[in-house]
C-alpha cells in the first residue's frame, strides 16, 4: 500500500503554499513530496512518466487511485523555487534561469509528446462562460506549437548554485503554443518582482520579439487577473 512506501501521515508536513487544490505534503523521511485530490492528478502522473530522464521534472514514485481520491508521490527537486526571497534580488539572474528552462523544455519534439494542450483541447475541458468563449474562440492566433508547461510561473521552476534544477506542478503540461508559458511567466514576474521592467529584458534572453495579441489571449484563456505584462 502507499503507507508501506510513505510512512505513517503523523510523519507527514502539510505544505501550505500553492494553489492547486490539491493537499500536498513533505515526507521528510522519503525527502518527497505527496499530493493527494479527488480528481485531476493523473495528468501530471502522465506527464512525469513522459518527462522522465531529460532532467526537467522530478521522479514520479508512485501514483494510485482509491475510492477516496487520487495520490502522487513524486521525488524533490534539488534547490529553491524561483520565487525565493534570496533570488528575486537578483533579477537577472531569475530571467535568464527562466527563460533557459522554457527554452530547452520548448525544445523537446513535439511529435514525441503525448499530451495535448492545444486549443481546441482547453476548449472542451476548460470551465469557461459562454461570454469567455465566445471571445477566445473568434479568430484565435495561430499556434506556434512546442512542449509546454502549462503554468510556468516561478514558484514552477527551481534552481541551485550550478543552475537550473528543474520543474514541478506539471498537470497541465504537454503540445500547445509557446505563448502558454512566456504569458504566464511575464505574469509571474510581474507579480513576483513587483514591476513590469524585466518583461522585455525576459523575452530578449528566451530569444522572442513580444506579441501583445498573443500575450492578451493566453493571459485571457488562463484567466490571469492583470493583462499589464509589460
């Protein structure tokens, strides 16, 4: 059973950061990390199992359903999230650690990808009103299509003294356009270093011209609450 692997929950550190839904806790003794929700964690188990080997996420250990919900018991990531205090005073460096790791997570073959983030997906599975879609779904940006994230904001990405680490809160990782991540990370710089200023000096480093009506549609379609980027 699963608390033949993880120990009993007295063991247990309940993490309050986050906002996933799901309940996530430390297992020091396993130095891993458990999440656990009634529903929406086989997606990330899937793209663990895809992800394993090139060094961008960590270990998927085990993964189970039970009538009381799902569980994902995942290895930790060396290193601090790209939100730590003692990073963000270094604004440069947080731009180019995350504008290398979208770079070589957009870099994986597409072809090779079995998780589908295109539009036409979120479309269908995505809560949206009717006024929201009606909106998206009316002359929407052609995709430029890589191997994305899915939330690609700095808590997501974690780094060390040699550098980039890699990534987590992978569910919905997987084939959609570039634009899904460089939105949201502009988002999540913006947010999590208290100006607009590093947006451009961001994409410069990733190596892209900005794309407002990309950045509109993808902060939009992800419901972000700020559209001032950059």
């Amino acid at each position: 059973s699963l608390l033949n692997i993880t120990g009993p929950p007295e063991s247990w550190q309940l993490n309050e950061v986050g906002r996933s839904g799901a309940r996530v806790y430390y297992l020091p003794r396993l130095d891993a990390w458990l999440k656990c929700a009634s529903s929406g964690l086989q997606a990330e188990a899937d793209a663990l199992r895809y992800l394993q080997g090139n060094g961008q996420a960590p270990r998927l250990l085990q993964y189970l359903e039970t009538t009381h919900g799902q569980y994902l018991l995942t290895s930790s990531l060396p290193g601090s999230p790209l939100c730590a205090a003692e990073i963000l005073a270094k604004p440069e460096a947080v731009i180019r650690l995350l504008a290398g790791a979208l770079r070589e997570l957009h870099a994986l073959a597409v072809q090779a990808c079995p998780l589908d983030q295109r539009l036409t997906v979120k479309w269908r599975a995505w809560p949206f009103t009717p006024e929201e879609t009606a909106w998206l779904a009316h002359d929407p940006p052609p995709e430029d299509l890589v191997v994305t994230h899915g939330d690609a904001c700095l808590p997501n990405f974690h780094y060390d003294a040699a550098g980039y680490t890699g990534c987590l809160d992978l569910g919905d990782a997987g084939v959609a356009d570039r634009w899904q991540d460089l939105a949201l990370s502009l988002w999540s710089l913006q947010y999590n270093l208290g100006t607009i200023a590093w947006g451009l000096p961001f994409l410069a480093a990733y190596g892209i011209a900005p794309d407002a009506r990309k950045i509109e549609y993808y902060l939009r379609l992800n419901r972000m609450d700020c559209l001032d980027v950059l």
